[in-house]
C-alpha cells in the first residue's frame, strides 16, 4: 500500500505545473508580445510579456493554443511550449484609398439607457458589444474614437482593443485592424476616449464587434494579502487591472472569447426557443465623423 500511495501521489502533483516559454516570430525570430495563450476549451489564459516569455498553470498534457493578430493560430501541447514559433499570415492587400474626412458632424453610439454601471473581474475572457449598422450612420460612417469604462487599481494599466467584421453565422469574424491596437489606461474611474481616425475605419454594413482584452502581464498584476480568521491562514490572492465596467442589458445573446474559440452564450424557453435575458455588456461606445 506504501507503493500505490506515492504511485497516486505523483500523478497528483503532475496535474497542474507552471509552464514557461517564448513566443517568436517564425522568421524573423523577434519576440511577439501581448499574444494570447489559451487552454483549449478552458477559462485559463494568459499573455505574452513585451519579451515574449510567458508563465501559465495547466496540466502539461493540455493544449494550448497561441493566437497573435498578424499571425496563424498554433495549437501545442503545454509540454512542447519552451519556444513557440508563429507564422505571418498573408492578408489580401486593397488598393488603399485615402479618405477625405469633413469632421464637422459627431455621433456617439452604444449609449446605454440603463446608467448604472458595474465593474467585475471578467478573467482573462474577451467580451464584446455588437454596433449593428443602421441607415442614419451614412451621413456620419467614419469611425473616429472609441470610449472604454474602466477601474483600474495601477497607473497606466496596458489593454488591447480589438474591433471585429461579422461573419456569416453572426460571430466575431475577421479583424478590421492589421496591427494590436495597444493603450493604456489611467488608475480609476474613468472614461477612456481613444483615437481611432488614422485606421480609417468606415461602420461596415454589416455592423461590427468592439472588444476590450485585458492583458494578464506583470505590470498589470497586483497581489493582496488575505487572511482565514477561522483557521488563522493567510494566502496570497493576485489580480489584473484594469476592471472595464459593465451595464447590464436585454440581449438575445452573448459573445465571450475563451478556451481559444468564440463562445455563443444563449437562453431558451420551454419550448427550445431563444428568448431575450438580461446580461453583462461591456460599457463600450463608439463616436462616429463624416
């Protein structure tokens, strides 16, 4: 029995370690930072560093997969991360057209009727708002500032904005931006308002995604110390700012990116039929030029 005992007892322990490696480009060799590291089909992820090196905790027979915009996905196992190489994607280049903006009309939608606003740790979770492209918007169809809600406990806290086309099932398709949309955001309470006029970004017909990513990096961790009074033990707890703050809306839907893949999150009746509910939305809203 002495044998089985510490049989079972490694098994125990080789569950979950902390995995460490490096995300390169393929071919040039650079470190890629900020890109996403996701346990397929699980609520655990991480970030790159602007090093590239990242740490996350898994089981090492798990996969992860690496997605970085700019760069094809790549699944690995967790055990085979020491240094992870992605390839570019190629993108079919337009002809690119310079726009004449007159910015003498501004728009600002998304506003939300319920002016409540709630902030919550969403993990390492993407969450989206869907902008749906309405007629009016001809007369106004620049997009030209982005505006996040935010609570953040450190000064200068680095997120990611992501801003999707629709495909054709309705889910987050395509990025609109070759480039990560990198910026930071002050400690606080606050309303962020970003430029977005030099992507030259027009509302698409078919509306889009706007996604806020917090990034699970050391300079966006702050740890705390709590205390059992029950048994007198303390741990550690850690956490990522910033929080992005929420209002809670009628949807027929949600959209979260998580475990490496969108997320489709819908309520049905008794009849199997879907049906509006009140959910979570991120307090995004986009300001919109002629």
């Amino acid at each position: 029995m002495k044998h089985l005992y510490l049989v079972f007892f490694f098994i125990g322990i080789s569950l979950s370690a902390q995995i460490k490696g490096v995300v390169k480009d393929s071919i040039t060799g650079k470190p890629i930072p900020y890109a996403n590291i996701w346990v397929e089909n699980e609520n655990i992820g991480a970030s790159t560093e602007e090093n590239g090196e990242f740490v996350i905790h898994t089981n090492p027979n798990k996969n992860l997969i690496f997605t970085a915009l700019g760069f094809e996905k790549k699944t690995l196992k967790a055990s085979q991360t020491q240094v992870v190489k992605l390839a570019s994607k190629s993108y079919q280049l337009d002809d690119v057209v310079i726009f004449k903006k007159k910015e003498t009309k501004i728009i600002e939608i998304g506003k939300s009727k319920n002016a409540i606003y709630q902030a919550f740790d969403n993990g390492p979770r993407i969450d989206v708002k869907y902008f749906p492209y309405l007629l009016r918007y001809q007369k106004t169809k620049f997009i030209k500032q982005v505006t996040v809600e935010t609570d953040s406990k450190i000064e200068s806290a680095t997120v990611k904005i992501h801003f999707y086309s629709v495909d054709a099932n309705g889910f987050p398709g395509e990025e609109l931006l070759t480039k990560d949309f990198v910026v930071t955001v002050p400690n606080g309470v606050v309303k962020n308002i970003f430029n977005v006029s030099d992507f030259n970004m027009r509302m698409p017909k078919k509306g889009l995604f706007v996604g806020f990513e917090k990034l699970i990096i050391e300079k966006n961790k702050s740890e705390t110390t709590l205390t059992n009074f029950n048994t007198n033990v303390t741990s550690t707890k850690k956490y990522y700012s910033p929080l992005v703050l929420y209002n809670l809306e009628e949807r027929d839907f949600l959209f979260t990116f998580s475990g490496g893949k969108w997320n489709k999150e819908i309520q049905y009746d008794n009849a199997n039929l879907p049906i509006k509910r009140m959910v979570y939305e991120p307090a995004i809203n986009l300001i919109l030029t002629n």
